[in-house]
DNA sequence: TATTGTTATACTCTATAACTATA
DNA sequence: TATAGTTATAGAGTATAACAATA
C-alpha cells in the first residue's frame, strides 16, 4: 500500500491546472473589468450585505487588505461599488455596489456560470455540482483566516437580485 | 430560476481559497525543495518515464519552458536529478531522477499526502476521494496544453517505487 | 522553416513596513 | 495598545523576445 508518485496523483498538480484554466477562462469572460476576475468577486461578496468592509471582503477573497485600496480605487473610479463610512465604525468602509455594479455583476455572473459549465465539460452534470459543492465547503472550511469569512456561506441565501 | 450572485457560488473563489491553502501547506512540507512545492511537481513527472523532456515537464505542469531551466538547474545542482540527452532527438533533454532524488521524492510524497489529508479534513473520506478524482479528470481534460501531455493519466500506473 | 533549450529583460503580483485616523 | 485603511518599496513569480543547436 505504498504511493503512486505520479504527478497526476498529486492534489496540487490538479489543482494548479483546474485553478489557472480557470482563471484564463474567465479572464477572457470579465475582459475590460478592473482587476479582472478579482473584481468580479469583490463585486460578489459586497453584494450579499454580510460581508461588505474592506478588511472582511480581502479576508473572504484570501488576498491581503493592501490590495483592496487598489482594486476598489479601479472600481470606484469604473462607477461600479461606493466606498460609505461605517456608521458603527469610523475607521471602517462600507463598499456598496451601485445600480451599475448590480447590473454588472448580473451580466457577469451569467457568463461566468456559461463559461465554468464549458469549463468543467469533461465531467457528467450531477460530477459537475459535487465538485462544485465540495470546493465550497472546502472553501469555507479550509480558510486559514479564521471562521469569521466564512460564516455568510452555512446557507444559500435567498437573496436574488436579478 | 436565477443566480445566487454570492462570492461562496463562484467556482472560482472557492479553487482559489483551496488552491492557495494548499500552497501554503505544501510550501511547509517541501521545505528546502529547490523549487517549492513546484520542485516536487517536477520530481513526480520525471518519475514515471513517459513525460521526461523539458518541454513534456513543462506542458504537464502548466508553466513555460523558460522557467524549467531555472528549476532544474537548482534541482540539478541540489544532485536531485540528471539531464541526459534525448537518444531520439538530440535537441531535447530527459530528465531522470538520481538515487537521491528518488529518495528525496519518496519522502516527500509521503508527507505531502498527510498534509494533504490534513486539508482536505472538513471531507468525509469518500468525499476526499470524490474530489481528488475530479479534480484529477478534469486536470488531464481541461488542459489547455492539449492532450498530449495527458495521455499519462488514463491509468493508475501500476509502477511503485516505494 | 519549426522546435528544444537557454538567456536576458520587463512586467505583474504579492508581501512588508510605515503612516493616519479611529477604537 | 490595537485595528481599518492608505501608501511606498522590495521581492517573487511570470511572460516575452532573442539566440544557438537541431530537426
């Protein structure tokens, strides 16, 4: 019962290759959008409430906080989210999506899904949700930054904007 | 029938988070690897002779050509693998493992795995199966580098070093 | 003419530290 | 004293182009 020591048993091998066709793939979908697919998820996670200062959106997205400044400068000055004070926090800022970030994010989503069910063709419909569906759980659970990101995703909201 | 418009939805948040906590074990186990947890990716296609040129090592892993000769000068010089010259085309190089690297990969594949189960821990073990798999099939049919450096995966290579 | 491997350069991304304003 | 956000700098990683040797 030893080990196969074949690259295509390695987890990272797989994953580093699911991970970048993925982001190529969805670099071409999001192509004109500041900061790319980051953006995307920086749009997504300010969309559900839960999750909307800067800090709890870098820690969600696993990126440092020094990052954000960039990315929300590029995507406040697109128009798409507002940087609002928060009213419990002085320090903090609440990233809110404007009418055309929600609508941004709608056309987005809808062609990221078409592209990442191109992109996980290989697999049969019901293989497609459990991969999906164990990569979340992972997600969320596998976080090295602590619970605190990760408690918006126990339940698929039903919050539904589009 | 809508989308949810959630960070936690998106495929590729989660291969994100994943990947990235992977990363970080990894580079923790392959600590003083040359190349990381890439070097030990290099050192598992070597290994099984049907991928060993440069460019066959390169394509499989997903990277350019140019950073293969990098790598493998410093896995050279750490006397962890040989280029020989390619008896068939005497362009190309193959890569084979040394006694030591053999040793070396033996070592790491064995921590690697624990690691890795360690990661993948908020799985139930046949879930972790499930994933591996998947993500496995769809590593050798997604790749952009066309099939050729695939082939490999079809089976479970009954060859064991250990 | 195309391909393998090498080298040099430039660019992107990320990590780190320092600073402010608040808590 | 600790935290949220900003800014600047340095480092790692990556991509591009040019080159030599071979097909």
């Amino acid at each position: 019962m030893t080990t196969p020591q074949r690259v295509d048993a390695d987890l990272g091998w797989a994953l580093g290759r699911v991970t970048r066709a993925h982001l190529r793939t969805a670099q071409e979908v999001v192509s004109g959008l500041p900061g790319g697919p980051r953006g995307y998820q920086v749009l997504a996670a300010a969309n559900d409430g839960e999750v909307s200062t800067q800090l709890a959106i870098a820690r969600m997205l696993g990126v440092d906080r020094t990052v954000m400044t960039y990315l929300l400068d590029e995507l406040e000055g697109a128009g798409l989210v507002e940087r609002r004070p928060d009213p419990a926090d002085r320090r903090a800022r609440r990233i809110v999506l404007t009418a055309a970030g929600r609508e941004r994010l709608c056309d987005l989503d809808r062609r990221l899904r078409e592209a990442e069910e191109r992109l996980l063709a290989p697999l049969e419909p019901t293989e497609r949700d459990t991969l999906r569906e164990l990569l979340r759980r992972l997600a969320t659970g596998a976080g090295q930054d602590g619970a605190s990101a990760c408690q918006v995703a126990e339940e698929i909201a039903a919050t539904d904007g589009c």
